[in-house]
C-alpha cells in the first residue's frame, strides 16, 4: 500500500510516497482502508519535531481518518470488516490503510460523507472538550474564538452558539469573519485591523469574555487575557503563532483560570468520557447541528501541498487527504 513517509524532520517538501507493507491489527485493534484523512495543525509540527508526541522515523502523519473496516483483532466487537468507520489514530492517516486503537473508531452515520467523517473528530472533539469540560461554558456567557475560521475555532463557534453563547469570533481577514457570521458568530474582529483587548471590551460592555478559545498563541494570547473577564476562562489549545509568554500576574488581578486543552490525551486517558462527548456530537450532527467546512480536498501525492497550506495559514474549516 502507499503511504506519506516522513524519513527525516523537516518541512512538508522532504515527504516522500512510498509503497510499504500492509500490517495485521493486534487484539484491540482494527485494520482500516483509509478513504479521507483531514489534516490538522499538528500533522505540521510532527513531522518536524515539535509535537508532543514523537514518532519513530519513518512514520506517516494524520491523525483524523475515515475508512472501511478491512479486518479487526480478536477482541474486537463493536465493528467489524466491511463497515464504514471513522476514528482517531496517533499516525499514520496518510496512506491507503492504517491501524487504529479499537477505542478511537467508531461506525460512521450512513448520512455522513468520508471527507466529513475525517474532519469531525479532532476539530469537534477538541471544540467539545474545551467548552464542555474544561471551560463549563454556560448559557448566556460570552465567548471569544481566537483563529476562528480554522477547523478546531469554526468548531467552537458552532458549539459555543449550541450551547447558548454570546460568540465573539477574531480571524485574520474579512473573508473569514464572513464564514464565521455563516456559522453563527454574533460579533467579529480583524484582529490584524483592530485592537483586540479594547474591541472585546466594547462588545461586552467592558466586562470582558467569560471563555476565551485560544488555538492560536503569539502575541493574541496576551490581548485575549487582558480581555477576559473576572472569573473568566481562558483555554490554552494551541500555538501556530509562537508560544506565548504571559504575566501571571493578570491571572491574579482578574481571578481568572488558564486552563490547558489536550483532547488527544484526553482522550487516550479517558476513553470512555471521550465517546460519551462523541455520541453526544454524532447526535448533534445527525439533527443538522453541525456542517463541517470542508474547504478543499487533495489526493495522497498532493499531502505535502495539503500541509504547506496548513501552515501558511491559507486554509477555512477544514482539508483533506483522499488517499
């Protein structure tokens, strides 16, 4: 079978295609036939080095996969060859087949898509977890998306609005704002063109945001805590713009919490929270709650492209790999 192979760190264009060996599921594991794998900001900052999790060379990226059931290990129950699945997978999603942690697949709605299958779980289970557990955002509390035209903070504004937010979404172009008024923004800002902390405070009658989603880092990080308001929540997810450095001091002065997402170990630690908040979306798409943007699609030889546009930041919503 092909698959993308990272052979040494580096930047999108060192990946090579290569045939490799087919592998057999071991007892809790299920050999999938990869139809889409979306791609995520980390499949950037794993084939350099820079995620948490480091791979042995050579590996494939993607971690966000829908497919076939192809064969399944012996104790295996709840899927079984044949079967359309989507799933989790720390690895591997770029190429014609992958195996999976029986835990992360699950069997696909008839009414969902391979390219949406592929773009649900990371990007809503991130976006669910963040606003659900670790945030308790509450109806009719405000909420501030940073990068929100990206797959995880589009996410987070469909969600926030689902769960009665006030949604505040900050994006760097008025084509994205545009695409998050689509999908349910109240308020937006250019954060390129307006400043941040003062913007958030007039749209909030000076009180601040109570949650703020930050998967993007840098320098917003900084304006985005200055603007949260008293007991507000601030929710660490990720840092395509640099990690910031910030004054913990205004943690204290606005008595606040900071607090650190990581679905992925979330849901490895916790797997069986994790498919509860799992059913819980596929029940919210299965009623037209939830439209994942598929912005483009690429095929297997395109990934490199696919991942150079990720961070370039040139993408909406979500792409995705069909092998």
């Amino acid at each position: 079978m092909k698959a993308v192979l990272c052979k040494e760190l580096g930047l999108p264009s060192q990946l090579v295609i290569e045939e490799v060996e087919s592998k057999k599921p071991g007892k809790k594991e299920v050999l999938i036939e990869v139809k889409a794998c979306s791609v995520n900001y980390p499949d950037t900052l794993i084939i350099q080095g820079l995620y948490q999790f480091k791979p042995s060379l050579p590996f494939s990226p993607g971690s966000d996969i829908a497919g076939i059931v192809k064969a399944v290990g012996e104790e295996v129950k709840h899927v079984k060859p044949g079967q359309e699945v989507f799933g989790l997978v720390p690895h591997g999603g770029f190429a014609e087949e992958v195996i999976a942690p029986a835990n992360s697949v699950f069997p696909k709605p008839a009414a969902m898509d391979f390219k949406v299958a592929a773009s649900f779980m990371m990007a809503y289970g991130t976006s669910y977890h963040a606003l659900k557990d670790r945030a308790n955002l509450q109806e009719g509390e405000t909420l501030l998306v940073l990068g929100a035209s990206g797959g995880v903070g589009l996410a987070a504004v469909e969600l926030g609005k689902l769960m009665g937010a006030k949604v505040i979404a900050a994006a760097s172009t008025e084509e994205k704002l545009a695409l998050c008024k689509e999908y349910g923004a109240d308020e937006t800002i250019n954060y390129t063109k307006e400043n941040l902390k003062e913007r958030v405070k007039e749209l909030t009658g000076g009180k601040g945001a109570n949650v703020v989603y930050d998967p993007v880092g840098g320098d917003y990080s900084e304006a985005a805590l200055r603007a949260t308001a008293w007991e507000g929540r601030f929710l660490v997810v990720g840092f395509p713009a640099g990690i910031p450095s910030i004054p913990l001091n205004l943690a204290l002065l606005k008595g606040c919490q900071i607090v650190g997402v990581f679905w992925g170990s979330f849901a490895m630690r916790t797997p069986q929270k994790n498919m509860q908040n799992t059913m819980t979306l596929i029940n919210h798409y299965s009623k037209g709650d939830l439209k994942p943007h598929i912005d483009r699609t690429y095929s297997l030889e395109e990934a490199p492209q696919a991942l150079q546009d990720m961070m370039d930041r040139k993408v909406k919503g979500k792409i995705v790999i069909e092998p």
